[in-house]
C-alpha cells in the first residue's frame, strides 16, 4: 500500500497566477487577451492575402 503509483497531486502543468489587482495580473491578463485576439492562423492568412492582392494590383497597373 504505497503511494509510489498514484498521480501526483498537483498537476506539472498548473502555474501561479498573479494576485487580481497587482501590475503583474494587469499585464497577464492583457498578454491573454492580445493572444485571444491577434495570435494564431487567421491574423497569418490575413497578411498573406493583402500582400497577394497588393502584388497583383502592381502586376495589374
């Protein structure tokens, strides 16, 4: 009967977050909502498509 072979308690991936109020949790809160809003694929396949259409309106004229 030892505890060898039970799962930790604490998850490895959990991490502290800052008190609410403090400068700290100002900024992560902001860094989450910048990620939330401007990361990822769609911001990408956005600028790819401008500058395809910039090129071909150059190539047009």
């Amino acid at each position: 009967m030892g505890s060898s072979g039970q799962k930790p308690r604490k998850p490895s991936h959990s991490k502290h977050l800052p008190k609410v109020g403090s400068k700290e949790n100002r900024e992560f809160e902001l860094r989450e909502k910048r990620k939330v809003d401007f990361g990822g694929w769609p911001i990408a396949i956005v600028a790819m498509l401008v500058v395809i259409l910039a090129i071909a309106v150059i190539a047009i004229t």
